[in-house]
C-alpha cells in the first residue's frame, strides 16, 4: 500500500472515530444540562432559564441530527442512492440553520412579552445554573473546534454550542445586575443582543448550505481557476460542460468534456485523466468524471447539459 495513501487513510479514520465520540459526548453533556436547567427554572420561577433550557433542547436535537448525518456519510453507495447519502450532511446543516432561525424568533417573541409581563426573578440563583451552561457549551464546542472549517455540518453544530454559550453568559450577566438593580428590563435587551449574535453566525451557514442543496459552486472552490487549471495540462485543447457540485460538505464532484488532440493514444489518455485528476485535487475537486472528445467529434449542442 501506498505511504502517503496509508496516512491519509488513516487520517480520515482518526478523524471520524474523534468527530463521533465528539458528538456522543456532546449530546449526553447537553441533555443532562437541559434537565437540570429546566429543574431550576421551575425551582426558582425563572422564566429565562426555562426559555434558555429550551434553547439547549433544540442543541441537542441539532447534535442527534449531525450525528444521524455523519453515520449516513458512511452507508455505502447502493442501486437507488448512488452516491450514497453523503449529501444529507447538507441537508441536516440546512435544518440547523433554520432551527436557528426558529430559535431567534423564539427569543424575540419572548422579549416583546417581558416589556408587558416583567418577571422578578432570583438573579444569584439564576446566574449559577446559567454559568454551568457556559461551561458545558464552551467544553463541548471545543471538541468540534478543530473540525469546524472541514465540514459545514460540523460547523453548525459548533456555531449552535457557541451561541447557547452567549445566550447562557447574557442570563448570568443579567441575572447578576437584576439581582444587584432589580432592573428586569435587561433581561430583554441581552435577548436581543443575543439574537443578533446568532443571526450573524447562522446566516452564513444558511447561505452555504442552501446553495450546495441546490447544487451550487461549492465555498472555497472557483469555476474559472478550475476551467483555467485543466486547459493548462499538456494535452488539453479545450473544456466545456464543466459541472461542479457538493457530494456532501466535505466532498466535491466534477463532470466535464475534455477536448484532446486526434492523435493521443489511449495510453496517453489514461495519463491525461490520470493529470487532470490530481489537479483538481489541488482545486478542491475530490471526484472527477470526465469525457474525452476530439475536436472532430466535439459534440455539437452547446447547450446540452
């Protein structure tokens, strides 16, 4: 076996094995936390802490979610999904992003009735239990830190823990000023500041996952440098049709018509595939299907797809 391949395998195993555990351990944290928040909220009569304990609730609906993706990732390729279901890591960082969104306007819509129903509420007490939730959220958004730029369904689960980690360090500073003031207003206002944290993060992740579903460019991979790189190769008279597309948030797919001179042998051409490929590698591109024509046979409807 090759060396380098060997690494890189065992890489990619080492990578999955942590990623699992991370979400394992991440869910079995963030329930227990939501138990004993919602305990709480009920012992003291803080309404935020219940609110917030919701919150972390949808945390670990969105890490279940994450987890049921990255299992699928593995499933292999069948007659009926032929790619497998690599592609329901995007689907399921689409949901979390609007879960997001869910959430956002369940924090507005619970700062509008405090300006009506101002609640008093035992902001020490309050302060503690939310203090434990940042700590939770902090240690389990640390074991998806390292992956988080990798892959986009990662990435939402990491910008869920962060933002319940902002969410739960608002309740302790109000609770620690409503404790102090009695100034229960300001527990609306860090809502809202807390929404626009979130919807700052989510709206990106919305954005990318969103265009993959619909089969766009993937982020970090250009069109024209990858037209550009392939014509580069010696061999290469031109390239159309090009499609490029997600397989799945760390996977990418090319298809292409390649142009080649009438007189490339076959075992030339096995070596110019062989070229192209390991370029596209460099360009993000992890799998190619390609289709060599000659200029003579170049197909004739430009817009066939």
């Amino acid at each position: 076996m090759n060396t380098e391949h060997h690494h890189h395998h065992h890489h990619e195993v080492s990578s999955m094995t942590h990623l699992n555990r991370a979400f394992i351990i991440g869910i079995a944290l963030n329930l227990l936390y939501v138990i004993i928040e919602f305990i709480a909220g009920f012992l003291y009569h803080s309404l935020s802490l219940v609110s917030d304990a919701g919150h972390n609730l949808s945390d670990v609906a969105a890490l279940a979610l994450s987890l049921l993706a990255f299992r699928l990732v593995k499933v292999k390729a069948n007659d009926k999904f032929t790619y497998g279901y690599r592609k329901s890591t995007i689907l399921v960082s689409l949901v979390n992003s609007v879960v997001l969104f869910i959430v956002i306007g369940g924090i507005i819509s619970e700062s509008i009735s405090r300006i009506s129903h101002p609640v008093a509420v035992e902001g020490v007490q309050v302060s503690i239990v939310a203090f434990c939730g940042i700590l939770i959220n902090a240690v389990s958004a640390l074991l998806f830190f390292r992956d988080r730029k990798n892959d986009l369904n990662v990435k939402g689960a990491y910008l869920h823990l962060m933002s319940d980690a902002v969410v739960s360090l608002g309740v302790v500073v109000s609770g620690i000023l409503m404790a102090i003031f009695h100034v229960y207003w300001l527990d609306m206002v860090m809502s809202l500041i807390i929404v626009i944290v979130i919807f700052y993060s989510t709206w990106s992740l919305f954005r990318d996952s969103l265009s993959l579903s619909l089969d766009g460019v993937p982020k970090g991979v250009d069109f024209n440098s990858v037209v550009e790189a392939m014509k580069r190769i010696e061999g290469v008279k031109d390239v159309h049709h090009v499609h490029i597309w997600a397989m799945s948030t760390t996977q990418n797919a090319l298809t292409a018509h390649v142009v080649i001179y009438c007189n490339t042998t076959l075992e030339q051409q096995a070596q110019l595939k062989h070229d192209i490929k390991e370029r596209l590698i460099t360009e993000q591109v992890h799998h190619a299907t390609l289709e060599f024509e000659t200029q003579e046979e170049q197909c004739k409807d430009v817009n066939r797809l």
